[in-house]
C-alpha cells in the first residue's frame, strides 16, 4: 500500500482539492503545524484494516443492497479511552454478536455486522463552547471532557492516542473478546478529516483514487465510514472525501432531507450505481418518519440507485427527562423501526438495515417502564459521554422485534 508521497499526481490533486473544500466541525488546532506533524506520523502507521477485509465487506453490503442480506450496525454513541477495556469492548461485541444470532435465526436473512467501534472517538457539537464559556467536548480524539481551559484546548496528539486505543479494540475483537459468532467489521462517522487524511492509503494497481477489488483510495481507520447529519453539505470536504475512496460509505438523512438532495448524494458518492457502495441511515424520529421517508425513497428509487436502506432510531427520538437526564424512550425507538418497515413495505423496497448506540454494559441510560427503567431510575446507571444508550437486554429485545418485522 502506497502512502501520499508515492501517490500519482492526480490522486494528490484530486485529494487535495477535496480537503481544500469548506469542512464544518473541525477543530481550531492552537499548533497547527503540529497537527500537520501527527498526520505525517499516521501516514507512517500501518493501518487499522486492510483493504482485502474493506473489499469483503463491500460485497456483503451488496447483498443487503438487493435485499438478501440485513446490516446490523450499533456501538457507543462516542468511545473513550478510559472506557477502551477488554470489559467494555467485549460486552458490546457480544451485545452485537447476540443481536445478530437473533436477527439471522429468526429473521431468516444473513446479517452484516458493523461495530461503532475501534474510532468513533470524535463528535459534532451544536455549539463551539458549552455553558461554561469553555471550548466545548468534542471527543477524546480532540480534547478532554475536564471542565477547564487546558482540558478543553484541540490537541492533535490525541489523534496518535486515538490510533492506539482503535488498535488496541481490533486486537481484542480479533482475539474473539465477546464471545464466537459473527465477523464485526468496523464503523465510525468520518468526522476528523485530518485523522481520516492520515490514515488514506492507496492500493497497489490503480491510480484513479476509486476502485474495489482491483485497488483504490482507502480510508483504513475503518472499514465503513459515514457523514453525518451536521456534516454532509453536498460541496463539503465530508462529501469529496468520501467520493474519492474505494470504502462503503454511509450518509445520515433527517427529516428536512429534500428527495432530490438525496438523488444528489447517489450521484456524487455512487455514479456507477454499485450495490453496496452506498448506505443512506434514516434519522426521521418516530412522529416523523412515516410522513418524511417515503418521498426519499421512491425518488432515490426511481432514479435508479441501489442503496442500502437503513434505520437509525435513534438520533430522532432524543429528549430530556423531567429529571434533567438526556434520555430515549425505548417505545420511541421501536416504533420509528416499525415505521421504517412500513415505508418499504408500502413501497416495495428492502428494509436493510438498522443503526443503533448500545452497550452490553446494563446501563440505564433509556426509558424503558417494561424493563423497569423510569425517570428515576435513570441515574443507577447513567454513564454515557453524550447521547444514551441501550442496554444489552434493550438491545436484545429490539433484535427480536426487528426479526419479527422481516419474517412479515
């Protein structure tokens, strides 16, 4: 694999032109020479994956692409390094690995399994500081979660931290931590671009900056990468990055996502309409996404585009408990899934996917009355570093739930 001095001139250009594109929810390095000296050291760096495991993966979610496979993607909403142990690792692999047992014995289907896992070290941020007038917590990969100046200061050396600790969860995934079943590829959102920068590598036998199997661009911090809904300005850096690599990418679709804004994204990120390049993750919120997702769909299918279709119920159903605690009801959760399989079956599409935060820790992070979870009993075990997670046996439960809507 080829690192950017040996890159075809073309390539570099063409590299060079993306990153040179307006990039929102980058941080204001105070040295920015010494952000330019980490990327040099990534680029040193063997990478995470390899571009043999990032092309098998492609061809997976071409599968699910013309409906005979379902993806399963889940994780942290946002790792940490303290919590980067075998424990923590291993119960959500095994969370995972659990949920999809479940999906492919009931639901009938082969399942792809992404982990939020192994580099989802950095978040988006609505605003630049916090309440306090300090920086705001943009993630370990960047600053610290101390409330205090030096804490909070954009340091680029974490990134180098952030390979470590990415390194260290793909060993203990390797190594079978959580227990035998199925293979988890790895997945973050690609919001970093100067750590995604580091880690581009470039295969032996082709020089356009795209391919698959025969070589390319690849971003190998991970096997999957998506752009988020903070993100994804079609003239964006995200986007001409992401156009740019042989990767399956994904991009995160809200309710105000206008149906042609979304033929759009096809265009730009899949021109050759490739099943499995491409995933759209709906994030419509459960009072929404029967209203605001059929028009996406039916215009991205009649243009012509085999993307996978997944549901991220998630981000849309976020709301604050009368105890303060940024909660999720599960009942809020399921019902957006129920509706995300409604749509396509109205419509006659593949429901292919769903994207969800989990842990295998028994945290007690969402509301779920049937599990014994209310608005008191959310601080037992409150322990996320943004948005709240389900739990192991929420997660399972929501895995049953989902092989029932597909065996439908």
């Amino acid at each position: 694999m080829l690192t950017t001095r040996s890159w075809p001139g073309e390539t570099r250009r063409r590299l060079t032109e993306a990153l040179q594109r307006p990039a929102a929810q980058q941080p204001g390095w105070a040295d920015p020479g010494a952000a330019d000296d980490v990327r040099e050291a990534l680029e040193r760096l063997p990478p995470l994956v390899l571009p043999a495991e990032v092309d098998r993966l492609r061809s997976r979610l071409a599968d699910a692409a013309r409906g005979r496979a379902f993806v399963l993607q889940g994780g942290d909403c946002a790792e940490t390094f303290a919590a980067n142990t075998a424990d923590h690792v291993g119960a959500n692999v095994g969370a995972l690995r659990a949920m999809a047992r479940a999906l492919e014995q009931d639901g009938g289907r082969p399942v792809v399994t992404l982990g939020r896992i192994a580099g989802q070290y950095a978040k988006p941020r609505s605003q630049p500081v916090d309440v306090l007038g300090l920086p705001v917590f943009r993630g370990d990969i960047v600053n610290g979660p101390e409330p205090d100046p030096a804490g909070r200061a954009a340091d680029p050396r974490r990134m180098l931290r952030a390979y470590t600790h990415a390194l260290a969860a793909l060993n203990l995934i390797r190594a079978g931590h959580g227990g035998p079943g199925a293979e988890v590829f790895t997945s973050h959102e690609a919001l970093l671009l100067d750590y995604e920068r580091g880690l581009l590598r470039l295969a032996a036998g082709d020089g356009t900056g795209r391919g698959g199997e025969t070589g390319g661009l690849y971003a190998l911090s991970a096997h999957f990468l998506w752009i988020g809904e903070r993100t994804r300005q079609l003239d964006g850096a995200h986007v001409a990055l992401a156009a740019l690599l042989a990767n399956p990418v994904g991009v995160k679709i809200g309710p105000g996502t206008d149906p042609e804004l979304a033929v759009a994204y096809a265009e730009r990120l899949n021109p050759g309409r490739e099943p499995g390049r491409l995933t759209f993750i709906s994030r419509m919120g459960a009072g929404a996404v029967r209203e605001k997702l059929p028009a996406v769909v039916e215009r991205v299918t009649a243009a012509g585009h085999p993307v996978v279709w997944s549901c991220d119920p998630m981000h849309g159903n976020t709301r604050e408990a009368p105890s303060g605690y940024k909660t999720r009801r599960v009942t809020d959760i399921e019902d957006e899934v129920r509706g995300f399989f409604e749509v396509h079956r109205e419509l006659g599409t593949h429901p292919g996917g769903l994207h969800i935060e989990l842990t295998g820790d028994a945290v007690t992070e969402c509301l779920d009355e049937p599990g014994g979870i209310d608005d008191t009993a959310l601080a037992g075990r409150y322990e996320t570093h943004c948005d709240p997670r389900l739990n192991g046996d929420q997660a399972l439960r929501l895995a049953g739930a989902v092989a029932a809507l597909t065996r439908t």
